[in-house]
C-alpha cells in the first residue's frame, strides 16, 4: 500500500503544490489589506472597520478559507480519480493483489496529506503571524482559530465530494455533482451553528456520509449495484442531501417567475414621539403603504401642503431616543445567552472606543483591551479596579456595553460616545488617557444596575448617561450629577423596555416604559406602554397609558420561503432542536412540519410505485418507502438518482413485462429463454489439456 | 492436477440500457489450454472479460475464475491472473524501470529475470517515458509487467492491436513461451486470425453478443466445406439451406460455404442441377470471415456503386 | 541435419498437416533418412511459434503412420519400422492426392499425355519407391 501512497503522491503533488501557492498568495494579501489598516490608523487617517474585519482570522479569512479550501479540496478528490478516468488505465489500478478497499485508503491517505499540507500550511502560517504581537492591533484568542479551522476541516468532506462526483457512473452528468451538495449543506450549516463543536459533529457526519460513499462508488466501479450495503445507504443520503440543495435553488427559481414572490409583507404598528413632546402613531399594513397618524386615527397632515405627511418629513419632526433593555440578571449568565456564534467577533470582543494612539476593545472576559495603534501591541487591560499593564486579565470585570449586543452587529459606529461601562452594582466613567476608571454611580444596597447608557442627544459629545436600577429611572450629567430620577414602574420583569426622549425644549425629557413582549404575549397584549412627561427640576409633568401595539406585529413570508418550506424533509425539522435546544418547541413551525409530511406522503407513493414498477422486493420497498416519508422531494429525488433502472422484456412465458436482471420471471417464475439458435452453432465438449 | 475449469460461466447476461452486449453465455475454460475468444467489433467480447476479472457486474448470471466467484474476486485470485488490455495504458509519467519496481512491490511472486527479459526483447530503455514510447514499445512493457509475477491465467483482451509486426511476432512467441508450464491458461481475444490458427487450442465464437461456437480449432475448421457449382448458363436463385453461411454468384456457378455440411445439403445442392459440384478446400481465414460476415448472397462489397459500362 | 520446416497461415491445409506432409516429403526425397532426429515437439514449437499440441498432434500422425519413433530420453528419430497401412487405407490417402494434381492439371489446360509424361519423370527422379521401373 506504502507504494500506491507514493505513487498517488507523484500523480498530485503538482496540484497540491498550484493550491498551496493560490491559497498562500490571496491569504497574504488580504493579512497585508488588515495591516494596512493599522498602518493608516497610526498615520492619522480616520476609517473605521467593522468588528468582523479589524481581526482577519473571524472576519476575511475564513470567507476567504471557505471558498479556497472547497475548490481545492473538491478538485484534488475529482482530480484523484480522473487520472485513471481511461478503463484501461483503471484496470490497470484494481486489478492486483490488494484489497480495493487498500487501494481506495491509498488515495484517501495521499490526497488528505496533501490537501492538509496545501490548505493547511498556509493557514497556519497566517495564524502565527497574527499571533505574533506586533501585527494585528486587535484581540486574539486561540478561540478564534476556529472559525478558520471549521472551514479547513469542511475541505475534507469537498474532498470526499469530489472523489464521489469523479467516481460516479451517472446518466445524467448533473447527478454527479451532487454529492457536492453534501458539501456545500456542511459549509452553511457550519457557517451558521451556535458553537464549535455542534460544527465539527456536523463536518464528521456529512464527511462521513460523503467518505462511505465514495468508497461505496469505488467498490463497485461507480455504479450502485454491487456495492457494498453501506455504500449504498450512503450513496442514497449524499444524494439525498444534494437533491436537497438541488430542490432549494429549483424552488427559488420557480419563485421568481411569480412576480414579487420575494416579498416580505410585513405589518406592524409603534408608537413615535416627536420633538415637541406629540405622540403619534405608525402603522404598515401589510401591503398597503406607512400610515402616520394621531392617537385618534385621524392621518397627521403635513401644515404646509394640507395632505398627508410624508416620511421624510415626519422624521424631520422625531425626537431623538435612546433605550435600554434593562437587565438584572447575573452578568456571567446574560452574557453567555448573548454571546452569538462561535463565528462571530461579537462572540469574543466589540471595539469599544478608538483613541488617538490605542484601541479599546471591550473582550468578552470583561475587560478593556488596549492595543497601541503605531506598535499595534497589546498594552494592558482597564477593569473597574485599574490598568493591568500586560495583563489580559484581571480582579474583576465590566458587562458587555449597552446598545453592543451580539449576533453581528459590531459596526463600531464613532459617533456614539463610549465613556462609561457598567459592573452589577456601579457606573463606572473611563478615562482611557489616563487608564482609569472612577465610579461614576453606584447603586445602593440591592439596587443593582439594569443597564447604563451614553447618549449624545444634541451632536457628537457625551452630555448625559441614562441608568436603570431596580428601583430608579435616571438620567445623569458627564459629571455624575443627576438631571432627574423616576421610580422604575411598573417594574422589571414584566417591564424591560427603559426608553428616554429627548425633547427639543431644554430640560424637558419623556421616559417611556416598555412591557416585556414574552410577558405582554402570555397576558394578551394587554400591558400598556407607560408614557411620562417630565421636566428636571419640576418632576412629573403628565403621564399616560398607551396601549400596546407588539400584538400588531406580523410577518407574511414570501412566496419562495413558503415553497422552500414545503419541500424540506420532515426529518429536518429536527434541526431547530439540534442547534437550539428543546426551548425551540414553543414557537415550532407545525403547520409548515405538516404540509413537509404530506409533500413526503406524496413522494413516497410515488416511490412505492416505481418500486412496484421494477419488482423490488418487500422489504427494499419498505425500506424506500420510509426514506421517502423521512426525507420527501429531495429523499425521491436521490432514489431516482440512485437506482441504475434495469431495463424490462417480455417473458417468453407469460408475456408481460418483466425486468432482466432478475434470473426467474416475477410474475411467472419462469426463466428467460436461451438464444435462438440459427443452425450454425459448432459445439464440442472441451477436455482439460495434456 | 486440478480438473476445475479456470473459467466457466453461466447464463452470464449484461445489458446496456436495454440492449444486451452479452446474452446468456455458457463458457468453459479448461486448464492449460490456449483459448481464443473471436467475434466481430461490438460482439461483447470486452464486456466479458470485464465481467470476468470484476470490472463490470454482470446483470445476471453467474461466472467463475479461479474457482472464485467474479462478483467478488479476493486480492489472492488476482495475483494469480494476469490482465493485458487493449489499450496498454500505464501512467505516463513512470518510466520502464519505475514501472516494474512499482508492479512487483505488489506481487510476491515476481521474476524479475522474466520482465528484463520482455523489456530487452523489445528494446525499451529503462529510462524511457511511458508517455513517449510508441504503441508497440508499451505493449511491450505491459507485456512484461503481466508475465513477471508468472500468472497462472493470463487473460488478453486484442493484444495484439496496433502493433508492428516484429512486436507482433514477440507477442506471439510469448505466447507459445508460456504454454511451457501445463498448469499455465491463455484466455485472448483478437482479431488475427494467423495468431488463433498458430496458437490456439480452443476457440470460442460471440455473434452479436451470443455464444455460437466452442470448440477445438480442428472442429471448426472440419466443420466449414466450401463446395462449388458450375451451370450451364446462368446459375439459379440461391436456395434456403440449413447452415449455409455464405454464397457467392459468377458467371456459370455458384459458390456455397456451409456448415455441418450433410447428406440432406447434399441433396439440396444437387436439386439445382448443377452440370459438376466439387468440394473446393477453404482457409481457416475464410471460414472465420465467412462465419462472422453477413448470412446469405454476398456480392463484392462497392459493386453496386460502380457505374454501368 | 539440412532439413526445414516452414509453415504458413491462410492456407488451405491445417498446420499440423503442413509439418506432416513436408516431413513425408523430407524422407521422400532424401533430405531425411532412416535414423535421423527431428526437433522435440517444444524446441519445433517455439521454432515455428505455433501451439505445442499442433506439433504434438502431427508427431502423434507420423508415429501412428509408422514414419517416426520416440525414443524415451532421447529424441525422436525417422524409422521404418513397419507397414502400418492396408493397401485400402494407403489407397484411401493417396487418392485425394491424385485427384488434386490430375484437378490442377485439367485446370491450367495441360493434357493427359502431358500428365502422364511428368508424372514418369518424376517417378524416375525418386530413388526410394520400392518395385521401381
């Protein structure tokens, strides 16, 4: 075997070597494409990168390691098995002393060396060079290779893809590629689980899947009779799975043919405060155009033309607001729910605040992050107790910054002006010239801190921080003096939503309280939005009770989505409770579960009939039958790609059509008639020689 | 000595879509004999020796070599069997002496005085390319590639195609080179007819995918009679006659080749009225051709398209 | 031993009776005489790169016909040991023989007192006919 290995190893070493070079060349343009950034930030030139570019190994690298390393890995396993695409020369392979299942290893060994040493090498290279401080002036964990590493080990099922596309004795040349489709499910699945692991339970499966299909293929030439029972069950899922993908993009094709089958309607309805204190109303009808009205229905009318205000126009009119999602929950465990992807930055750090010379990054342990912009080295970290210098640790931690949730959405947006972070219990102000953090507002006793806020209601500077404690709504000056403070009722849970208006006369504010939308749904919607004019100094000036519109909230999908949802197997809807948890069920999509189960009866009826068609067997029949129900359109669509359809003849006996590769005639029972004889038949007994 | 026919197969059936390339063969190999498989381009001659060494799954029917079933031949039975194909295709970027060091880290059995010698006989450098040698030059090296681990069944699919005839003569004296050892079978197909009559023992003849004839060479050969009619004036119509393979009209005769040639063909000949009939001696050749071609009246093949005086 | 065998493909003889014949013919005119050994079936085989069982099987006719003996680690030698023929089966072999001459004869026009005239020419020629003219 040591001698296939080696001459696989010759046969795509080129190969390998043209890969290698690609993925190392575009890899390092885009390294340089992110230190030059960093290069431009310390000559003084403003810009500003998004939380996902500023560190490459989360943000361009592994797009960039999702496409190269599928290419390469799919055409290195195709390229394997078109070097002995002549029969002959394939022949030539298989027909010696060693079990094909060797041969088969041979390749699999060779090719996946060469694909981790192509596709691999570099990637390692550029991780080292963004380990190395000096580099990249933004966070690194050893986490964050991940990503990357996800995106690496996807390759090897592209890979096995490939072998199988290669491999494959198809009619229809399209039916070849699907096993790609396995790949490419893996890489979006990959692209879009909660962690690491739930990713690499994926990449193992589907690669093995697409690996014993491959090896199937190879046992028996590339055709599915003759394979090994294994080989074919996984044959019947990989093209199952590519089936899938085939009927998605089929699904949005024949979408697109109706027209506005791609739009989304949506209504909804909110509340919207404009900057004299007038509350009005905005609705979307579902299809219809944006509504703007007062509280009594009556359409707001625009002073100066008589008709109908326009958008633009009334937000010309709004007040400028700044909310909070009061939280009072153990920091540790919040953070954890709103962590996002093992993918995302947002899952380890948010860039904070960029000074001249440093960055700070808020990191996911807590504390502030400092990088110098010119040496592009990490400084130290800034907790609630002080600077460590050089330490990325430290005694204690601040909560994630208000209005930096994750899922992705770290623009770091450099007018919103960064100066306080929060702990449980104390506001603390930064001072990042100086590395210090002084208290800015502690909470007393068991008031702890829900959530705090720096606004910049009039341009770009900070002039108020608004903080939410269990018992207390207020609005602070930079200072720490208090401009006002309101009772925060009706209180949390049941009230989570702290809004501030800022209204155009001075000193003139509006807080709105929010209810919970879990807790409004299971009361009905019948929690109002409390609304209250105050002024500081003067206190409550008027307050009201508005009702609450959440339950207007609707969401129509498009006509694709709903096709789209018809044809997913009812086995996938166990893919919610994969990735999510069994916390799913309480808002799981049954209808669109039901009308999957009886696209999948329909599918399996017409598999039953088929099966009946070519005589399968009882139990294959049921074994069919259930795939067919497990995995609808796209389970039927691998069984016709599948099966290699024998061909049918009359029977000599009863004269109905029977298929050929069976020796006894299913309806009869008889054999097939031997060939005719034509009087020139020259037969003789041969006996053994000397 | 073991009495087990090498090859032998049972209603083996492969179709293509919905035409069969092979139908229901029944064939014995004997051991130790030299066997010729002949049949026209397209007969399914390929096929089944594909089935044979586990290539292609037969749609029915069974088949054994070496006693092993074909369905899943065991790595052993292969290092047993040598396989020469058509097309001789090696890597073409090994050179001769890569070549066989690559082969025979694969075989226990390998004479490496056998491969030097073939590489000698057809003078290959060591050093050559397979991609640059020349169709004969490769026959050779897969010549020797297949002789060096001394097979016990050497199946040749047209050997020799293509090659010049001094490659040719060395195949063929491969071939005899072989028969040396009894326990030793050549299984080949081919297309010259010299090369069956010179070497082989047995033949066996697919018509369009059917077995027609398994026998000694001798058998055939006896079995096809070429017999002539000369007429007064012009000869008549050509009867139906069982087993008649082909005739051939001229001017005042006929010219008949027939199989199984009896009484009762006699006779059917003599109810022409012929003024003399005469047994005319024919070649194996012809007899193939004859066999092979198409049944009935033959003419010269572009006679009608030639213009009339 | 100035005595070749040559045989040829496409013809209208098999090869096994192509190396009889130019054997029978060999004695007949000399090249070969009593005692004299001829190649093994191996060595004539490869010589003439046709089947062993093709030579074997012409040996095994000359032996039967009483031309040639094997002699057991040896050889084998031309020798006339015994008449193996009846005169029918002698006969029997002969006539076709005749028919093909006189057959090629009337074929290319020659005439019977031309026949009969080459045919006492030859018979003068060979020395080892017994009861000669």
């Amino acid at each position: 075997m040591k001698t296939l290995i080696r001459k696989e190893l010759r046969e795509i070493i080129i190969l390998a070597v043209i890969g290698f070079g690609i993925f190392t060349f575009l890899l390092v343009q885009v390294y340089r494409s992110s230190t030059a950034f960093f290069a431009n930030l310390a000559l003084g030139q403003t810009g500003w990168m998004g939380d996902d570019n500023v560190q490459p190994l989360l943000g361009s690298f592994p797009k960039l390691a999702m496409v190269c390393c599928a290419i390469f890995g799919a055409i290195l396993g195709w390229l394997q098995v078109h070097n002995e695409r002549h029969r002959d020369l394939w022949a030539f392979l298989i027909h010696r002393p060693l079990s094909r299942t060797k041969i088969f290893f041979a390749k699999v060994i060779a090719g996946l060396c060469l694909y981790v040493v192509g596709a691999g090498l570099p990637l390692l290279g550029v991780i080292v060079m963004i380990r190395i401080p000096g580099h990249i002036a933004a966070p690194f964990e050893w986490a964050m290779v991940l990503p990357v590493t996800a995106y690496f080990l996807s390759g090897i099922v592209y890979y096995f893809a490939g072998l199988l596309t290669g491999l494959r004795q198809a009619r229809w040349y399209a039916s070849r590629g699907l096993g790609l489709g396995v790949a490419i499910l893996v890489s979006v699945t990959v692209a879009n689980v909660p962690d690491f692991w739930r990713a690499l339970f994926l990449i193992l499966l589907g690669g093995a899947i697409v690996a014993t299909a491959a090896w199937g293929s190879f046992m028996s030439n590339g055709y599915y009779d003759g394979q090994p029972l294994l080989g074919r069950r996984a044959l019947a899922t990989s093209l199952m799975l590519g089936g899938f993908i085939v009927v998605m993009f089929v699904m949005v094709l024949l979408g697109s043919l109706v027209p506005n089958s791609f739009r989304e309607s949506f209504h909804w309805s909110r509340y919207q405060m404009t900057k004299d204190g007038e509350i009005y109303k905005m609705t979307q009808p579902a299809g219809k155009p944006l509504q703007i009205t007062e509280l009594n229905g009556a359409p707001l009318k625009d002073t100066k033309t008589g008709r109908p205000i326009t958008l633009t126009d009334f937000n010309r009119l709004a007040d400028s607001e700044s909310g909070i999602q009061a939280d009072f929950e153990d920091q540790a465990q919040y953070q954890k729910r709103h962590q996002g992807r093992y993918m995302e930055s947002s899952h380890f750090f948010t860039l904070w605040r960029q000074t001249p010379d440093t960055l700070w990054y808020w990191n996911q342990n807590g504390r502030l992050w400092g990088y110098d912009i010119a040496s592009r080295r990490f400084i130290g970290s800034l907790g609630p107790s002080g600077f460590t210098p050089g330490l990325a640790t430290g005694p204690d931690r601040f909560s994630r910054p208000e209005g930096k949730e994750g899922h992705g959405n770290g623009y770091y947006d450099s007018s919103y002006p960064a100066q306080t972070l929060m702990t449980d219990t104390v506001v603390y102000k930064l001072n990042l010239e100086n590395r210090t953090a002084s208290i800015f507002f502690a909470a007393t006793n068991n008031n702890r801190i829900g959530g705090a806020l720096d606004v910049s209601s009039k341009g770009y500077d900070w002039n108020n921080t608004i903080v939410v404690t269990r018992e207390f709504v207020q609005l602070m000056t930079p200072d720490g003096k208090l401009v006002w403070q309101m009772p925060y009722v009706p209180a949390y849970p049941a009230y989570n939503g702290v809004t501030v208006s800022f209204l155009e006369a001075t000193n003139r504010f509006t807080l709105w309280l929010n209810a919970n939308d879990q807790t409004n749904k299971m009361m009905g919607w019948t929690l109002p939005s409390r609304v209250v004019w105050l002024a500081s100094g003067q206190g409550v000036l008027e307050s009201t009770n508005l009702p609450s519109l959440s339950g207007y909230r609707g969401w129509t999908p498009p006509l694709t989505e709903r096709l789209l949802r018809s044809v997913v197997p009812p086995a996938f809807y166990s893919a919610p409770v994969f990735l999510h948890g069994m916390d799913v069920f309480r808002d799981f999509p049954w209808k669109d579960l039901l009308i999957s189960v009886v696209a999948a009866v329909v599918c399996a009826v017409v598999g039953w009939l088929l099966c009946q068609r070519y005589h399968f067997s009882a139990g294959a029949r049921l074994k069919w039958a259930g795939f067919h129900l497990l995995f609808g359109l796209p389970g039927l669509l691998g069984f016709l790609c599948v099966q290699e359809w024998p061909a049918r003849e009359a029977c000599p006996n009863c004269k109905k059509l029977r298929v050929v590769d069976r020796e006894k005639c299913e309806h009869c029972g008889a054999n097939f008639a031997p060939p005719e004889t034509n009087g020139t038949e020259v037969f003789e007994p041969l006996t053994a020689v000397k | 000595m073991n009495e087990q026919p090498v090859i032998r197969t049972q209603g083996l059936t492969r179709y293509f879509g919905a035409k069969p390339a092979v139908y229901d063969l029944n064939l014995e190999v004997p051991r130790g004999c030299v066997f010729a498989f002949l049949g026209r381009n397209g007969s399914g001659k390929t096929t089944t020796i594909r089935m044979l060494l586990g290539l292609l799954q037969p749609t029915r029917g069974e088949g054994r070599i070496l006693g092993h079933d074909i369905r899943s031949l065991p790595p052993e039975a292969r290092a047993r069997i040598g396989y020469l194909t058509e097309e001789h295709q090696l890597y073409g970027w090994m050179n001769v002496n890569e070549c066989g060091d690559f082969q025979s880290r694969f075989y226990p059995r390998w004479n490496e005085k056998i491969f030097h010698g073939v590489i000698g006989h057809f003078s290959l450098k060591p050093t050559a390319r397979v991609k640059d040698l020349s169709r004969g030059e490769r026959a050779g090296l897969c010549l020797g590639l297949t002789l060096a681990p001394e097979p016990e069944l050497l199946i040749l699919d047209d050997p020799a195609m293509g090659l010049d005839p001094v490659a040719h003569r060395s195949l063929i004296e491969s071939m005899i080179y072989l028969t040396r050892r009894s326990d030793r079978t050549i299984f080949f197909s081919s297309h010259q007819l010299a090369d069956v009559e010179r070497v082989a023992d047995y033949i066996a003849i697919l018509d369009r995918s059917v077995l027609r004839v398994c026998c000694p060479l001798e058998t055939f050969r006896n079995s096809v009679q070429q017999v002539r009619l000369r007429f007064p004036g012009a000869p008549p119509p050509v009867p139906k006659i069982p087993g008649l393979l082909q005739a051939f009209r001229a001017e005042g005769e006929l010219r008949f080749i027939c199989l199984h040639y009896d009484e009762a063909t006699e006779r059917a000949l003599q109810a022409l009225a012929p003024t003399q009939m005469e047994r005319v001696p024919i070649n194996l050749e012809d007899a193939f051709i004859s066999y092979l071609g198409e049944r009935g009246e033959k003419s010269f093949i572009l006679s009608e398209t030639e213009a009339q005086p | 031993m100035s005595f070749n065998i040559t045989i040829s493909t496409g013809s209208n003889t098999p090869i096994y009776k192509q190396i009889t014949d130019q054997v029978w013919l060999a004695f007949v005119t000399g090249k070969l005489e009593v005692g004299d050994q001829l190649p093994t079936v191996r060595t004539l085989a490869e010589d003439l790169v046709v089947n062993p069982n093709t030579v074997a099987r012409a040996y095994a006719d000359l032996t039967r016909d009483g031309l040639i003996e094997s002699r057991a680690g040896r050889g084998v030698f031309i020798t006339r040991k015994r008449k193996v023929f009846t005169r029918e089966e002698g006969w029997r072999r002969l006539e076709p023989l005749i028919d093909a001459a006189i057959g090629e004869a009337m074929a290319m026009d020659f005439t019977h007192q031309e026949l009969r005239e080459a045919f006492e020419k030859k018979l003068g020629q060979w020395k080892h006919v017994k009861g000669g003219n």
